[in-house]
C-alpha cells in the first residue's frame, strides 16, 4: 500500500491543527488511489459512494478506473465538527442490493475516522457481493476498520475542499 506524506501534500492550517484537502491535491489524491487501486489488480464493477463525503471521492475514482456502474448509500454520522450521532445509520433512499449482487464492489469514501460507517457499508453488502474492498483519502489509527487502499493517514481533523465552507442556501430555507 503507498502512503503519502500529508504535509508534503496538504496544507496545514497550524492555527486549528487541521488537514486542508485543497481541491487541486484532491485531484492528486484521487489519481494516486486510482493507480494503487490498479497496480493492485483489482477492477471493481461498481464503485459505491458512502454519502456524501465520499461522492467526490468515487466519482473520481471511477472515471480514473474507467468504472461506468456508481451507486450511493446515505450514511449520516458526523452532525458537526468532531460530533456524531451514537452509531451510523442508513438514510433512504436505500440501495437495491440486487443490483450489486455477485459484483466487485469498491466502497469509496472521504475518511476512515471512528470506521464505523465503513463497517457499516461492508456489513451491509458483504452477503450479496463477490468482493468488497475499501478506497479513503484519509485514514486515522482509531479506526475499526483499516482500508485496503490509503491515500494519506493523520490523527488530525481533515477540512475537504466541498465541506469547509457553510452552505449557500439557509438550513431553514431548505424545510420550507
């Protein structure tokens, strides 16, 4: 598995002690683990992101691994910085789990934190696939899970180029 220095390629904002993803590493990132992903030899037939940190993630992991099949499962577990909820849960609408069966699935996400979203994912898949392996730009030591493919590890908070910033549309206006 290669690794990569986070601090030869992110910068860190040393006033919060935090990871930055910039956008233009993020497409180094994603072109890194996608030559891991194929050096290993492994050719997914579908690539699923955990929502919605890991959609950037695969969908630029599947155009770099030339995968046409991408599907989603909506996960929520952060509610803010460094907070979740007690365990992960699966939010509707849910896979179709037909339509994975006997697949090589690459599950694709921002980070492996806690792991737990990503122990969710394969608990949920692992009977209906051929095979599941794990794809994350970050992975910290507390994870219950370690992925088969890793662009960087850090112990650190990590501020992802399309979550950094509030939304440009009211949480309130939304519910209206």
């Amino acid at each position: 598995m290669a690794e990569h220095d986070t601090l030869d390629l992110t910068a860190p904002d040393l006033t919060t002690d935090r990871e930055i993803l910039t956008w233009e590493t993020f497409g180094v990132a994603t072109r890194d683990l996608a030559s891991e992903i194929a050096n290993d030899g492994f050719q997914p037939d579908i690539v699923l992101a955990i929502a919605r940190g890991g959609l950037t993630v695969a969908g630029a992991l599947a155009y770099a691994l030339a995968v046409k099949n991408c599907f989603a499962m909506n996960v929520e577990f952060y509610t803010s910085v460094d907070e979740r909820l007690d365990v992960p849960v699966v939010l509707p609408p849910m896979l179709d789990l037909l339509d994975i069966r006997g697949m090589r699935v690459l599950i694709a996400d921002d980070v492996a934190d806690t792991g737990k979203t990503l122990e969710l994912v394969r608990k949920e898949i692992s009977e209906h696939v051929a095979e599941a392996r794990c794809a994350v730009l970050y992975h910290k030591p507390r994870s219950i899970i370690t992925p088969e493919y890793v662009w960087a590890r850090t112990e650190r908070w990590i501020n992802f180029p399309w979550s950094s910033q509030a939304p440009v549309v009211a949480t309130a206006n939304r519910d209206a």
